[in-house]
C-alpha cells in the first residue's frame, strides 16, 4: 500500500468525523435557539401583566384595547402567536418597539 493510499483513508476518515461534528452542533445549536425561543416567548405569556393595557393605560377605551389587541395578534391562539413569533425570529424580524416604534434588532 502507497503512503498516498493510506493518507486518502485517513482524510476520508477526518471528512465524516468533520461532517459529524458539524451535523452535531447544529443540531444542538438549532434546539438550543428553538428552546430560548419558547422560554422567552412563554414568560412573556405568563407574567401576570395585560401587554395592550401596559402600552395603552388603564383608562384606554375599550374599542382602543381591543383594536390594538388585534393590532399585536393576542387575539389569535396562543399556537399560533407562537408561530408568527418562531417565523419571525428565524426571519430576523424582531418586531417594533411599542415605547420608540424603532426595529427590534435596533434597541
């Protein structure tokens, strides 16, 4: 067997112990960020604070409440907020600030 043979071998080795890396942290990399996802969107649910009253004031009226509610999609299933929220994330949009009207990804 040449030594050129031999060296083929190993780099065809390295190549798939490579690919197998990657593939590895990918995979963790995707359900790690998949994972901060979902908690961060679910704190964002379960703290006990009304999001359209926190904008708008106690004092809005209730036409104001429920437009802006609609406005923001917490009209919608809580599956299916969550997945605008995940699209969105994965499409880079991070939504507008409610207190400066900036892009997300600005503040």
């Amino acid at each position: 067997m040449s030594a050129v043979e031999n060296e083929g071998g190993r780099g065809s080795a390295r190549a798939v112990a490579l690919a197998s890396f990657i593939g590895r942290f990918l995979v963790i990399a995707i359900t790690t960020y998949l994972g901060l996802l979902a908690v961060t969107f679910f704190i964002g649910r379960v703290i006990p604070i009304d999001p359209v009253l926190a904008v708008l004031g106690d004092r809005a009226p209730a036409n104001v409440v429920e437009r802006t509610r609609r406005e923001m999609g917490l009209d919608l299933p809580l599956i299916e907020q969550f997945y605008i929220y995940v699209k969105s994330a994965l499409n880079g949009d991070f939504g507008t600030s409610v207190l400066t009207t900036n892009p997300g990804w600005v503040q």
